[in-house]
C-alpha cells in the first residue's frame, strides 16, 4: 500500500512537471507579448524621463544661491550699468556689456552627458558622480568649472566686472 502511495504521488509529481514545462514552452499569445512589451518599455521611459526631472530638480536647486547672488550684483551696480538676468530653472543667463555669461549646475551632465558631446573635464565623454559637483561657467563658448559656490560667485564677479567695464574676458 505504501509502495502503491509513493509511486502514485512519484506519477502526480511527474505529470504537474511535464504540464509545467508544455505550457511553459507553448507558444505565447501575440497580443499578451505585445503588451509585455509595451509595458516593459513604458516603464523605462517613464524612469529615464522622472530622472531627468529629478536632477533638474537638483540643478534649479544648486543654482537658487547663485542667482541671489547675481541678483545683489545687479543692485550694487548703477542703474545704466546694470546687467540682464534670464533664470531658466538649470541654466542662468547673464548679459552684460555685449557679453553672453551662462551658468549652469553639472547634475544633468552626470546622467546626459554634456550637449556638445565631449566631456566637461576629460573631454572623453566620461560623466562624473552627482556627489562631485561642480558649477559650469560659459563664455563666449568657453566653459569653465568650479567646485565650489564661492569660487562661482567669485568668477562672475570678476567676469560681470570686466563686462561692465568693457574689457576683454581673462
């Protein structure tokens, strides 16, 4: 009888893993596929696009301080010698004395990549950890890096100077 148990239980087992392995290897409906598909790839665009969003988040963030910065610049300067600021949330335009400053906050090129397709630093393209942030500074298509916030501040002053002044950029 135990014998009769075990085999019978042995020949269950047997056919629930011979059904298993048949509906396994059947050929799957067209349309469940389809929609897999589309669901898996919705998924990744949704998660590439809230990323994007995120370190942009981060940049407007990084970039508040600086446009109050220059925003006390722009006061301390006489009133015809005042400069233009245009805040597009991860970029800062300033324009002065003919000369185009724009300053932007490195946490989209950690996942974008720069949009002229070299690498900030190493110009190979390679992209850096949000953890090592640095403020990109762009004149006359010339971009400069600074580590920290002082020495941002500190550049523009020296740029917005010059600009108001009319000499060259050094």
């Amino acid at each position: 009888m135990i014998r009769g148990l075990i085999l019978g239980g042995l020949f269950v087992l047997l056919i629930y893993l011979l059904l298993r392995y048949v509906w396994r290897t059947r050929p799957e409906n067209p349309r469940e596929v389809l929609r897999e598909e589309l669901s898996r790839r919705r998924a990744v665009g949704e998660s590439a696009t809230g990323m994007s969003e995120r370190l942009r988040d981060v940049a407007r963030e990084r970039l508040r301080p600086v446009a109050a910065a220059l925003a006390e610049m722009r006061e301390e300067l006489p009133e015809d010698q005042r400069f233009d600021l245009r805040d597009d949330g991860d970029t800062l335009t300033v324009e002065a004395g003919g000369r185009t400053i724009v300053v932007t906050h490195n946490a989209l090129t950690v996942l974008l990549g720069d949009r002229n397709g070299a690498g900030l630093s190493g110009g190979d393209g390679a992209r850096r950890s949000l953890r090592d942030e640095r403020y990109g500074i762009r004149v006359d298509g010339a971009l400069e890096e600074h580590a920290d916030l002082a020495g941002t501040v500190r550049r523009l002053a020296s740029l917005i100077a010059d600009a108001v002044a009319g000499r060259p950029a050094t």
